[in-house]
C-alpha cells in the first residue's frame, strides 16, 4: 500500500554538535562560522570553516553577524569554488575576491550589520558653492557701508558725556527693573507646564517569572523537547515557550513605543493665540494628555491587529503544527507534499478563520500518537490549565488566553508536577516560580484576556 509519513521539523541547535547549547526554538539569535566539507565526516575531520561566514536561525541574522573576510581571501573563495562545482553551480567559478589594498573605513573583518548601520556609505562626499547660492539667491539691490575709525580724542569726549547721563539714568530705573526682574522669575517658578513628566507604571506581569528564563527552560524541557511532537497540539510543553517568549517580546516592545511616544510628545510646544488663564492652561493641557493616551494605544492596536491579519492571511504555516499539518503520501521517492488545515472543533477550522481555540493543558500520549501510522488512541487532558486557550498560532494563543492560573499557586504547583510526570516528561524546574499576587489592586483581572491587556501597553496607570 501507500506510504504515509509524517513532516516534523525540530529545533537547530548550534553549534551543530549533540550537545550543542544554543537552540533556535528559545533564541531565534543563535549563529555558529560556517563550514564547508564533507557533512558527514568522522568528527567533523573533514571541515573546514569559512572565516569570517556565519549561519544561523535566520538569513537576516547569519548574514548581520557575519564579515567579509572570506571574500579578501584567495583560499576561502576557492574553497567556496570547489564546493559550488561539486553542487553543479559553476556561475561562481568567475567571481573575484575584495581588493584589500584599497581605502576603506570598514576593515575585512567588519560585521555586515555594522555596514549596514552605516547605510553601506563607505566615505560621504560634500561641496558647498558660494557662486551657485548667489546666483540662486543674489539681490536685486545691494547697500555699502563704509567704516572707519574715530580718534581717541573723539572717543574720549563722548565716554565722559555719556558717563554722567548714564548714572542718572541708571539710578533711577534700576529699583523698577529689580522688582520686573523677580517678579517674572517668581512667575516661572510657580507656573511650571504639568507637561514637564509624563509616564507609566508597568502590570507586574512584564517582571513577573514567567518572562524569565527559568519558566521557559522549564517549558521548553530543558536541553530540547525533543519528543515535542508527540504531544497533543494543546499541550503547554515545549510550545508553551513560544508563548512566553512572545509575551516578553511584546513587553519590551510596548516599553520602547512609550518610550519614544513620550518624547515625541514633550517636545511639542503649547501654541495659544493669546495668553490664557491657569485653569484654561491646565484644562487644554489635560485634554492633550488624554489624546496622546488615546492615540498611542490605538496606533499600537491597529499594527498588532495588521500583523495578525498578515499572518493569518498569507496562511503561514506553525512549525509546532497549530494551523496546518504536513503529511506525505506516495509510492516513490518524488511525493507531492500537500497540507490539511487543522480543526480545534468541528465548526471552526484554522485554513478559514483565525479564532478557532480549544482549552489546554498537560496531555498524557496517546498509544502509538504520531508514531510511523497504523492505529492510535487519543490524547488524554490530564491537567486543564485555567485560562490557557489554544489558537491557530503562537500569536492568537497568547492572545486568547487569561493568565489566571498564574496568580494561583497551587495551581503552578500543580501544572509543574503533571508536566514532570505525564508522558512525554520535562525536567522539573531549576528555580522556584512564584505566581504574581492576587491581592495586588490593578485595572486588569487575573481572567482578563492578554489581547485586552496588550491593547492597553500593558499599562497600569499613567503618571
């Protein structure tokens, strides 16, 4: 019959070794030097690194942190030749390296991002012209004056004139312009703008322990998850970093846009056609504030919902298998791989609509789940986690969910105890996780939905 295999994509680790210590599922960042070679030599005896290129996660980021060093260099660009022409590429066998002995202010060994932040501007040209601005510019009638220098006689008679009705004059205006004087200084102390502050108290969970690494180690499973897929797609292990690391993200995303709204905002200058009163100053300036307020969250909505659409529109598919689920099936080698849209319930499926969520938890495996076909039992919930709502992505389930349970202790207790003995297991964690308090007085509800919350930056109070 037909074979049916299942496409499970895992985490990178770098460097590509075992035990290697930096995996892209927690740090999208990780790079290690390229190497080229035979892959599959007897402890890498057979490779050879490329100084200088680096891989990693994402193209964006190899590219970043890697130099030009290998294309100055006559070995390493033969190399690089000798491995294209072993893949059948031969449009590099005319490529010449980087002349190293010419002028430049970015040295071999320069990081590819550190040009970029230059604009790849290796030196800036400027010229002014006098004769091009007057032309542009020139007057249609020009004045002279003439100077010359008076004779010290002349100087000396006009000082001692002036001196006398100086003093006069002086003592006279002098006891008025004292009072003007400290009367316009006592005015601008004591009418100082409101707009001299503006900022904002952060919920507790953006400091909490679930954005810090033990709570996600402690998801993630320690050194990998690796039996990640055969958990149930409602399962808060392994996937649940995904989550987390999100939350975190958008924390320190929301802090920059305040940020930088905020000093926007205070460089603005108060115009008034006329001098207004104090509590007209005041009124006017309160109901700036609350514009700004208003118009900084609302911006920051509409780009989250625009992401959202994005993602949901253009159907890309979750590597932790949330929206679509690959499967292969065929007699030969050439197999067409085609793509089924996964259905949280029987009226909502993720290929059509982006809001499809379904409770989760800790999911005990089913017998022979996923496991080279034939017959399989479902997964059984063994902990239902409150709150926990899972989407058709990372993003539409953080954003659906509360995070009640996390205010609740025992129930922490309790979901860390069925991770580490429910099947697929993952290690206890390394530090203790501490639930946020109930008892302190926020605007926001522990059954509060995270996308209501973000709505708002995250936000407490404005001070």
């Amino acid at each position: 019959g037909e074979a049916s295999l299942q496409i499970i994509p895992f985490s990178l680790y770098y460097p590509l070794i075992p035990n290697g210590t930096c995996s892209c599922a927690r740090n999208p960042g990780c790079t290690t030097v390229a190497v080229s070679g035979d892959l599959e030599s007897i402890n890498g005896s057979g490779l050879i690194e490329l100084e200088g290129v680096h891989m990693g996660c994402f193209m964006t980021d190899a590219v970043s942190q890697s130099s030009l060093v290998c294309w100055y260099n006559d070995s390493c660009m033969e190399q690089l030749q000798t491995e294209f022409v072993s893949a059948g590429v031969t449009i590099f066998n005319n490529a010449t390296k980087l002349n190293s002995s010419l002028s430049s202010n970015f040295p071999p060994d320069t990081l590819v991002q550190t040009i970029i932040e230059n604009v790849m501007a290796d030196q800036w040209q400027s010229s002014a012209s006098y004769a091009n601005f007057y032309q542009k510019c020139r007057p249609a009638l020009c004045s002279y004056t003439y100077e010359e220098r008076s004779s010290a006689i002349f100087i000396i008679t006009k000082i001692i004139g002036l001196f006398g009705g100086l003093n006069i004059a002086l003592r006279l205006i002098s006891r008025f312009a004292a009072k003007i004087f400290f009367k316009f200084i006592h005015k601008r102390t004591t009418q100082e703008p409101p707009l001299a502050f503006i900022g904002q108290e952060a919920i507790e969970l953006c400091t909490s322990d679930f954005v810090k690494d033990a709570w996600l180690n402690f998801l993630y499973g320690g050194d990998g998850g690796g039996l990640w897929f055969l958990q149930s797609r409602y399962d808060i292990r392994v996937r649940g970093v995904a989550y987390f690391q999100l939350l975190s993200l958008l924390c320190s995303i929301s802090q920059t846009t305040i940020k930088n709204a905020v000093n926007q905002f205070v460089e603005e200058t108060f115009v008034s056609a006329q001098a207004i009163s104090q509590s007209s100053f005041f009124v006017q300036t309160n109901a700036t504030i609350r514009q700004f307020k208003t118009s900084t969250t609302s911006e920051f909505s509409r780009t989250l919902q625009l992401i959202r659409d994005i993602t949901h529109g253009n159907t890309f598919i979750s590597s932790f298998r949330l929206n679509w689920r690959w499967l292969v099936v065929g007699k030969s080698d050439n197999s067409t791989v085609p793509i089924g849209a996964i259905s949280p319930t029987n009226n909502c499926s993720c290929g059509t609509r982006s809001d499809c969520v379904q409770p989760g938890g800790i999911y005990m495996l089913g017998y022979n789940y996923g496991l080279y076909g034939g017959i399989s039992t479902p997964n059984t919930q063994m902990f239902a986690m409150p709150g926990f709502n899972v989407g058709c992505s990372s993003v539409e389930t953080l954003l659906r969910s509360t995070f009640e349970c996390l205010y609740n202790q025992t129930c922490i207790d309790q979901l860390q105890m069925f991770a580490t003995t429910i099947f697929p297991t993952i290690p206890n964690a390394t530090d203790y996780i501490t639930a946020m308090s109930s008892t302190f007085v926020s605007r926001f509800q522990p059954n509060t939905t995270i996308v209501d919350i973000i709505n708002e930056l995250f936000i407490e109070q404005w001070q």
